[in-house]
C-alpha cells in the first residue's frame, strides 16, 4: 500500500516539475519541524521510561501505601487521551521559571515533553509490571536465599531478564509517543506538522497543501514502520 502511494506522489511529482521544485524549496523547513517531533518523542520516552520503571516496580509492593498510589496514577494517566495532557501541561505550567532572580524561558515544546512522559510513564509502568510478574517466583527465591534485600534482587537478578521481554512492547509505545508528538502543534510547537501549515499557507496552492501532508504522512512511516518490522522480529525471536 505504501509502496504504491510513493509511485502515485512521485509520478505526479514527474508530471508537475514547478510543484516538485517548490516541494524541495520546502523540504528542509519540514526536516527542521520534523527534527523536533524526534526531540519530543525521545525526551518523553526517557522521562516516560525512567519513572515507569519506578512506578511498575511500586505497583508490585508489597507496602500497600507504596502500591495504591502507582496503581491509581497508572490507571488514571493509561487511559487518558493524550491531547488533553498536552493542553493539561501547556496551560498548567508557567511561560517563564524565577530562578534566583532570573527568569528563564520554560517553551511550550518542554511542556509537550511532559504531557506526552505521562502516558508514556503510566504505559511504561505497564510494560515493566507485566515483565516482572513473567519471571518465576523461584528466582526471587534463590535472590532471597543468597542474601540479597529485595531492591538488591530487583535490580541485579530480575530487572535484567526483564528488559528481554519488556523491549517489544516498549518499542511499539515509542512509535505510538512519535505520532503522538503531531498534537504539539495544536499549542503552538513548531513541529512538523506546524510546518506542514507554514508551508500551506505560504504557497496558497490546493495541490500543494495535499502534497506538503502527504510528505507529512511518509515522514512519520519512514521513522515509525522500521521500528514496528523490528518489533515484530524481536516478538518472533523471543517466541521461539
């Protein structure tokens, strides 16, 4: 299906040598938006990740003040929809920080980072509950008999074979935080899909509005697809 999408686009491209020169003309304006949907997916993964590791860990506790809070935030912020946390953390935050009689910018894209780290953190928290709950009591056991405190066993003997069976599912969560980040634009971040708009509204051509999404779309499966065929290879090698 892609690959016939692409044979129609640049058969039109061929066709139409004024539209495909003004595609070129805009193609490095649409990288640099597109550079920034790449920043905001990573910074939000390892925010995301960092703290769902945290968070799967405490909804195993055994401290029942230790796991209802991480059982509620994953199951409030799991099911939440992503534009609202991204609209949530734009209008939550501050515009600028005092800090030691500075003020220092705080830009929309960080609040986007943050609105997209919270699902981020309540899927990862998921991911990591789920892998932890795969290893067999035994080995918290053998963890236990050889001395080993139960955050010394989490650490060094489970989390370990946990990031095996933990690495296909998180990897499908950053392509989906990825098409994510396409909402930053709705609060004003100069992504790609912003770009997309700026270049729209500056051409006023209808066929070149088409075009300018369609490169838009491809943009997001070339950096999306090649994680997801690998997610499936790796989901086939651990299977087997």
């Amino acid at each position: 299906m892609a690959g016939s999408v692409g044979a129609a686009v640049a058969l039109w491209l061929v066709l139409d040598p004024p539209l495909a020169r003004l595609l070129l003309e805009w193609l490095p304006y649409l990288a640099r938006g597109f550079s920034m949907n790449i920043l905001i997916s990573a910074l939000a993964m390892l925010l995301g990740t960092l703290a769902g590791v945290a968070l799967g860990a405490m909804e195993l506790a055994q401290a029942r003040l230790v796991r209802a809070p991480a059982i509620a935030y994953v199951q409030v912020f799991r099911n939440a929809p992503h534009l609202v946390l991204i609209f949530a953390t734009t209008y939550i935050f501050p515009f600028e920080i005092v800090a030691f009689g500075h003020y220092i910018p705080f830009p929309d894209w960080m609040k986007a980072v943050i609105g997209l780290a919270i699902p981020a953190s309540a899927h990862a928290a998921e991911i990591t509950r789920g892998a932890l709950q795969s290893i067999p009591t035994p080995q918290w056991d053998a963890a236990k008999g050889l001395g080993f405190s139960r955050i010394e066993a989490l650490r060094f003997i489970i989390l370990p074979q946990c990031l095996r069976r933990a690495l296909p599912p998180w990897m499908n969560l950053a392509a989906s935080i990825c098409m994510g980040t396409a909402l930053a634009s709705l609060v004003g971040v100069h992504e790609l899909l912003h770009a997309a708009t700026d270049a729209s509204t500056a051409v006023s051509r209808t066929d070149f509005t088409v075009l300018t999404y369609v490169a838009v779309l491809f943009a997001f499966f070339l950096f999306c697809y090649p994680v997801s065929r690998l997610t499936q290879r790796l989901e086939r090698r651990l299977a087997r």
